[in-house]
C-alpha cells in the first residue's frame, strides 16, 4: 500500500468535493485542520497515516452538506 498516493488521491478528492464551498468548511479550512494535525500526530509521535485522512476526511460526510443526512451513499 503506497501511503502517499493514498494522501495524494484523497487531498485531490477533497479539494475537489468542498471546492467552492460557502459555508467556512471549504478546502482551506481542511487544508488548515491537515496541516495541524500533521504536525500534532508527529509530536505526539502517533499514526500520521491516520490521522492525515481522518483531517482530510472530517468534512465529507457533514450533514451541513446533504440536508441533514450525515450517511449519503
């Protein structure tokens, strides 16, 4: 498993889904929330594989985006 890629693919979908974005949750507050926790997981010394996606992740499935239904398909 190539765990850059993994980023990389994952950092070009997110820009992507919350590109234009109005409401504060945009790609630059993702971009903001990766990079501090970036360097969160490297002093605290945990899975910065993990915690890279979970960051990049955060907002995808917020119900602010889907008309309350925090599980779209």
């Amino acid at each position: 498993m190539n765990r850059s890629w993994i980023i990389s693919q994952t950092e070009t979908y997110v820009r992507f889904q919350l590109s234009g974005e109005s409401s504060g949750h945009d790609w630059w507050h993702v971009y903001r929330v990766w990079k501090t926790a970036q360097k969160l997981a490297e002093k605290e010394n945990t899975n910065s594989f993990i915690v890279q996606l979970a960051a990049l992740l955060h907002d995808i499935a917020d119900w602010k985006f889907h008309d309350g239904n925090c599980c779209v398909a």
